[in-house]
DNA sequence: CTTGACCTTCAAGCGAACTTTAACCTTATC
DNA sequence: GATAAGGTTAAAGTTCGCTTGAAGGTCAAG
C-alpha cells in the first residue's frame, strides 16, 4: 500500500503519516523499487493506536515511548502505569471541565436573572462585581 | 497601580498583561508622567474575567470577540449564546473524556485478561488485534 | 553616584503537531 | 510527448499563548 492510500484509509494526511515517521512513531517503511513507501496493512492497525492514544491526550512523545520499536515486545508494567495515569489525567480534566461548565451555568443565570426595573448598565456592573469577586492573589 | 503589582495580583506575568493588551483583549492603560503603565482597580477584575474565561476554553480571540470594549455595553444576546455554545462544547469534550476514559480502561482490562497459558507476545497479538478492528475510513 | 528593582519597546524564540513550499521524480492517460 | 496525479526530500511556515532577550529609561536606597 503506498502512503496516499494508506492517508485515504487512515484518514490522517500523509503528510501527518511522514511526520510520524521522522519523529520516530513509525518504522521507516519499506520502499519500492521506484522509492515509493510501501506500507503493510499492519500500519493501519498502527495508525489507529496512534490516533487513539492522541485522543485519549498521550503527546506524540508518549506514544512513541510506549509503543514498541518490535511489535511484539511490550514493555507491560510501563505501559499499565502510564495508562492507569492517563485515565487520573483524565478524571482531572473531567473535573475542571464540570466546573468550567458550572461556571458558565451560574453566570448565564446571573445574567438572566436582572430584575426587571435594572437597567443593562447595572445588570453589567453587577455581574462583573459577582465575577470579580474573591480571586485575588494572596501576597 | 502599575503592572508589576497588577501581575502580582493578578497571578499573571507582566508580560502577559502586556501581551494581551497587544492583542486587544485590554484597552491601552493609561500612563503615569514616566511612561509607566497606570490600572485602576477594576482592571483586576478584567484579567480574572479573561482567566476565568479561557479555562472555560475560550481562545483569546473569542474573549476579545466578547469582552466590550466599553465595560458598560456588553453585546447581551451575543454573549448567552456564545455561552451556551461553549457549554455545548464542554459537553462534546466531556463525552469524548469519558470515552477515551472507556477506551483506556477497557484496554486495561483487556492486557489484563491474558489467560496464563498465553506467552506476551500472543497477548500483544491479541490486543493489537482488538485495538485495530473497525477503524477503517469509509471510500 | 552606583546598585538594583522596576519599567519601556520591539523582536525573536518556544513547543506541539502538523502543513506548506520548492524542486524534483514516476506513472498513467490523452 | 504533454499533462496530471501521484510520489520523494528538506526546510520553512502556521497557530496559540505566551516568554525571553536586548537595549534602554526611572527611581529609591545606601
């Protein structure tokens, strides 16, 4: 399979598929006789856990330390704990997103909530004034 | 009071301040007779509006898009829909967590479940194999 | 009157993950 | 044999949100 079809099926650009490799993510591919890259139909299987592990927020960095330059020797316990600690990664983005939108949620109230005889001028003063409330830094 | 003690404050660096004032997310302060940068009191309230924003994920340029310029005239309608949006975001962002949270601990699971006659590399086979199912993009 | 802590500007650098560009080669089709 | 659609490389450019550096001006203390 050469690289456009590989990009087509993986979805990726091939671009994006030679960029993994110069970082070291891919095994410099076989080529043909003409140069082209000729790609195994393993390297889609590849491709996935990449894309997967990106989603899942590994850095390219990452996954290339935990893939494995030989596809059969996994290094098993680094490879447990660094998914164990992606998933508490994962529990605190989860965290500050639900605060994030609660967040919002009381300011959209705040908003909706101007008493009908307050004008938009003090309806603004008065939720900035509950916006800026309590953040300042300690000394 | 100027930057530095604004950026103290605040819990930014100077040069954040200034950075965003470069890009328009802050008017020009006003400038004491040596040149020095001059806030009143209420800019801390605008930078903690600025922070509180884009850890809700918005970008600078939507912040600037939102923030009036005049502190008084705040663009109403524009801005609950902007923030609705952005709760629909949080919401997209949140179920692709717990998503790639499942992924991650299914896959845990799954190395985990090695039966204990099967050597390393068979699992790896085997997991690889579970991992690259059904990814292929449509033609 | 020198030291050091601030302040100023403008420009350049960073890191992540790619994309774009330029210059060139290969293959298939009209 | 011209053209278009692919492939190759290396290097430079992009976006985001800043930080850092160079080259200064200002100000209080010792």
């Amino acid at each position: 399979m050469k690289i456009g079809e590989l990009a087509k099926r993986s979805g990726l650009a091939a671009s994006a598929i030679r960029f993994y490799e110069s970082k070291g993510l891919l095994k410099a591919a076989s080529r043909q006789s003409n140069g082209y890259r000729d790609y195994p139909p393993e390297a889609l299987s590849l491709l996935s856990i990449i894309m997967d592990a990106q989603q899942a927020g590994f850095t390219l960095d990452e996954i290339k330390r935990l893939l494995p330059t030989d596809a059969a020797v996994w290094r098993h316990a680094e490879l447990m704990t660094a998914l164990r600690d992606k998933v508490a990664d994962i529990e605190v983005l989860e965290a500050r997103l639900a605060q994030s939108k609660a967040h919002i949620q009381s300011l959209m109230a705040l908003i909706d909530a101007k008493p009908d005889d307050m004008d938009c001028q003090a309806n603004a003063a008065r939720v900035l004034a509950s916006l800026g409330a309590g953040r300042e830094q300690p000394d």
